[in-house]
C-alpha cells in the first residue's frame, strides 16, 4: 500500500476526552474514529489489525472444533421473553419496534437466537456435542461507555456456543476453549490470566474471565501469592462462606430493624466480626444499591437463587417489568437472570448496606408473595466479608494480592440455564427426551484490540506485535525529491511484496521528520528508511519496538527483516 492513498488521518495533539492511551493513541494515528459515544468506525489500520485478530480467534476456534457462522443481530423480542431476559437484562438490551409495532432487540449475546436454532434443528445424541461461533457486531447501552473500544455501546464480539449430551462432554468442550483462549490471548501477545468469575447476567456456575492485567482495568483480581488461585473479586466474597456467629447476628439485627442507621454505626457492626459471613450479594440495579442475602444454606451459584437474585434486582430496577416475568410464568420463576448492570462493589459496600437493607426486605416481601411454593428465603441481613490484600488465599498457598484485570474473555458452563426454558432437548441413546447442556464463550475483539494498544506504546505511539501490526515493514524515503532514494523505495516496496510481506510505503511529498512522527504512531514493527547512502545501496532499518538501528545492504535487507 502506497501511503499517499492510504486514509489515516493523524493527529499531532491529544483529543481532548480520551482518558486512556488506547484510546489516545488510536485517535491519533487514525485507526479509529467516534461517531457518537461509545460508537466507532474502523478506519484501515484499524480494520487491518481488527481483522488480523479476528483471524488468530477464526485459526484458534476452528481448531479446537467451532464451526463459524451468521446470526441475526435483530432478535425478536418473543425469544428473549421466552428466556425471561427481556425483563431481566435492564436498559442495557438495545431496544426497537418494526414499522408493524413488533418488538425486537439489538442483539447484545445470542444464547436465545442459537438455542431456538439448535433446538429445531437437533433432535438426536448422534449429532451433539456441537460447537458453533460467529464474530459479529453486538450491541449494548452501556451506562458509561468509555475507554474509547474498551467499552462501547456497538463493539465487535466473538461468540461461541456449545451444545452436550452431557455434564462430562461440555466438561472436555470447556477445557479446549480455555487453551484455545490461551492461545489467542498469547498469539496477541498479551500478559493475561484466567481467573475465577462470577456468572453475572448469564446465569449457570463454572466460569473463567481471562484478564488482561492492566492497571486501567475496570475488574478487580485477587489472586494468590503462591499458586493458580486468581478470582474476579466480585466473585471471591461468594465463593468462601462462613455461617455469621450468633452474637455477630444479634449485632446485624440492628441493621435490618433499622436501629443501626448511619454508615459508620453499620461499618462498626460490620468490623466485629468481618471474617464471618452468610452469603450475601450487593447488586447495584440502576444506581440503586439492592443488598440481597441468602442464608448460609443455601448456595447462591445454584441457579435457582440466582434467578431470585436477579429477579429481586429486577424488580427493584424496573417493578413493572418483574412483574411481567412473573405473571408471564406463574409459579415458575423461569431463567430470570442478574441484570448486566449489576455489580458487587465491594469497595463501597458498607456505604450502601443502609439503604440496601430496605431493598432485600422489599425482595423478600416479593419472593414470598409470588413464589410461596419453594423452599427458599431471602433473609434480610447478613455480614459482607470484605477480602483483602494480605489475607490467606483460599487455597492455603500463599496470600491474597490485587489486581486490575481488563475482561477481553469469558467462558462458562451453562448447563441448561438457556436449554431449559427454550425447551432445546435431544433423544439419547434409549430415545428418551432429555434436555441439552451448554457452554457459552466470548472473546471482545475490538476490547482486545485495544487491550494490546494500551499495553503497547511509547511516548511517540503504538507499538504492535508481529502477529496484529497494520503492515509488516514501513518503508520511506527520506527525501521525496531525490529521485536515487524514491527510485530505490520503490525496488524495494516490490521486492519486499514478492517476498510475502506487507508493506506501507511512505511516497508522500512531505518532510522527513512528518514522516518519522507518523511511523512512530503508527507502530509497524520494522522501519526501512531509504536515505542519502541509497546510492551505495545501503538503507536503515529501525525496530520499533527496542529502537535498535542498523544500517543494512539492499541485498541483506529481506535477511534481515525476517
Ligand atoms: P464487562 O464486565 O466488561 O461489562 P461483560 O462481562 O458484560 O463485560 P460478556 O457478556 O462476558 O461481557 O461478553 C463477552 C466479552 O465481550 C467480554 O469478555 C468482553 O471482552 C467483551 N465486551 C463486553 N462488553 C463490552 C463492551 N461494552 N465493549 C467492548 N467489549 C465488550
Ligand atoms: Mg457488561
Ligand atoms: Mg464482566
Ligand atoms: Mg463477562
């Protein structure tokens, strides 16, 4: 490509409201540009280095057995009613009416399009277990969208779907997506880590995050000192449990009868006894704090308390819409989920407990009324551990450390969270009717991206891996008027094309030092520069990465590129 016709329009000063140097940076060498908040185009470099990590996840997926293909990013509102998620997933489901007033959604996720594909298509043990993935345009109304494609409203996703006959099978499936993410997240040559997750809005139990330790990230980790042991912090509280001690209770009482009223009269009943605790989930629901807890019994991962969970913190984010979950499906809570929205803040936890108290009683008042059948509580109070730097890890190896993690995967065990209410079943070896078992896995291309930008740079711009630079060489002359040097870059651009690379030529009638500035930006990993010693055959080759120079003999060049 010859640059004079490449569209990269660079800019010398920093946008004013980008915050991170991902984004910075990508604005300013013209790989990205906003539309609106949260809304992007691909400019080339962009789409170039887009479609070179697409094609590390398309290498990766199919070898570990994915079969690609298309949904629809408009999904018919009935799938997700059926799923219960159009009343559960909050105002971050991208909403629209047909010009006949049918309701559809913007597709954020696909479990309820592929499920209702699969389930009319699959009738049989023979055909399972399938794996399929698409890498598609996703949509969600993120409250904040920022960090330029950290996290945007339209952002590109790669989604993946896996269907068994069996615990052991999705089992198996699910350890050949964890390498195949190893391996994608390693080819981009990322420092990354799996770590334990809580399954948030889509319900179901085993599920890994794989990080990007970075010190933007929006998550937070602990992990061990000593081992493997690596949590998102939003799960850890959930994950160790302690039954409150009775004392420790009576003190909690105060809370929910409202005697302890302020924040520092709950903190001080809180610190008491900090290492007890029942179950206890802090959601936030619209900016609402929703303190739900579960006594120490019950386990808050089974999927039956999640859907109470979430559809407690549903109901405190918008009444009218739980209340249609429930009326649609009396008796039966149906696959209600948490809401994207909400997160345990652990950080803030005990400046919400006062006005979550009021929340879980509401909750409780709402369970009991409408699902008087199950043998289930949401009690009122409950201490909240909070995990902290220092502390012993759970798996006895070592101590608790922090860190900031950007999510660019996910994977998780499904189960029959989505098959279940979609009624997705299959005969099994003795015709019987069974209902099938499903994985989910996603990897934000256009978030990783961005991640490997961020990790990636300098003071003078972007530094790409081999594996997702724009180009592989970028070659210029120094002086555009002197006919030996642009003579010879041309020589060279061919020659360097014959031999398989891709190459940025820089043919344009502008002054070295605009040239060089806009190299830097744009990160491609080697730079030849064809100078006054063209006449002797001779260029500098400069890596952009270590900034080590050479000067190198035409000859010698493609040897030493490699
Ligand atoms: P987050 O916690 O950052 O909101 P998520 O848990 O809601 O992400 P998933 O539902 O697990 O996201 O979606 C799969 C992947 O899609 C995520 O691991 C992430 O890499 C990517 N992703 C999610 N939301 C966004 C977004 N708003 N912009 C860009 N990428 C995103
Ligand atoms: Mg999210
Ligand atoms: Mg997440
Ligand atoms: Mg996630």
């Amino acid at each position: 490509m010859k640059q004079s016709r490449l569209f990269a329009p660079t800019l010398r000063e920093v946008p004013a409201d980008a915050d991170v140097v991902s984004h910075q940076l990508l604005l300013r060498a013209g790989f990205i540009r906003q539309n609106a908040a949260g809304i992007y185009s691909f400019l080339p470099l962009g789409k170039k280095v887009l479609h070179k990590v697409e094609a590390i996840i398309r290498e990766e997926m199919e070898n570990a057995g994915s079969n690609e293909m298309t949904m629809p990013s408009l999904q018919l509102a009935e799938l997700w009613q059926e799923s219960g998620r159009w009343y559960s997933y909050g105002p971050e489901l991208m909403r629209l009416k047909d010009r006949n007033g049918r309701e559809f959604a913007l597709g954020p996720t696909h479990e309820e399009v592929i499920t209702s594909l699969i389930r009319d298509e699959v009738k049989s043990y023979k055909k399972l277990p399938l794996n399929l993935f698409q890498i598609q345009t996703k949509f969600r109304d993120e409250k904040r969208p920022r960090f330029g494609l950290l996290r945007g409203r339209e952002f590109i996703m790669k989604d993946a779907y896996s269907f068994h006959s069996s615990q052991e099978s999705l089992d198996a499936t699910y350890e050949d997506m964890k390498e195949a993410y190893n391996n994608i997240f390693s080819r981009c040559g990322l420092n990354f880590r799996a770590v334990l997750a809580d399954s948030g809005a889509i319900g179901g139990k085993d599920n890994h995050e794989f990080m990007v330790l970075s010190e933007i990230g929006e998550d937070l980790i602990a992990y061990s000192s000593e081992s493997d042991f690596a949590a998102n912090i939003e799960m850890a509280p959930v994950n160790v449990t302690y039954e409150a001690s009775s004392e420790s209770k009576k003190e909690m009482e105060k809370i929910h009868t409202g005697e302890a009223k302020t924040i520092e009269e709950v903190s001080a009943i809180l610190t008491i006894d900090s290492s007890k605790i029942i179950k206890s989930v802090l959601f936030m629901a619209d900016e609402e704090p929703v303190l739900v807890l579960v006594r120490g019994d019950h386990d808050v991962n089974d999927i039956k308390v999640k859907n109470v969970l979430g559809a407690a913190a549903a109901e405190l984010a918008t009444p009218e819409e739980t209340e249609k979950v429930f009326s649609c499906k009396p008796g039966n809570i149906g696959p209600v989920s948490v809401p994207q929205n909400v997160k345990l803040i652990a950080d803030h936890a005990v400046e919400y407990m006062v006005n979550a108290v009021a929340g879980a009683n509401e909750a409780n008042h709402h369970f009991q009324h409408v699902n008087p059948g199950i043998d289930f509580e949401v009690t009122r109070f409950a201490d909240l551990r909070f995990i902290q730097e220092g502390d012993a890890s759970p798996d006895g190896k070592g101590v608790i450390r922090f860190a900031k993690g950007i999510e660019v995967g996910h994977v998780f065990k499904l189960g029959q969270v989505y098959s279940n209410p979609l009624n997705a079943s299959f005969l099994d070896e003795n015709g019987k009717s069974q209902t099938m078992t499903m994985g989910c896995y996603g990897i934000g291309v256009s978030r990783t991206l961005a991640a490997v930008a961020e990790e990636n740079n300098d003071d003078r711009g972007l530094i790409w891996p081999l594996s997702l630079a724009p180009f592989d060489v970028h070659i210029l002359a120094a002086n555009s008027k002197d006919e030996i040097q642009t003579d010879l870059s041309e020589k060279l651009y061919d020659e360097l094309k014959d031999a398989g690379y891709d190459c940025l030529y820089d043919d344009r009638k502008e002054r070295a030092g605009v040239k060089f500035a806009d190299a830097d930006l744009f990160g491609i990993p080697v730079r030849v520069t064809v100078g006054k010693k063209a006449a002797d055959g001779i260029v500098e080759m400069k890596v952009r990465k270590t900034g080590e120079m050479n000067e190198v003999h035409v000859k010698e060049l493609i040897e030493a590129i490699k």
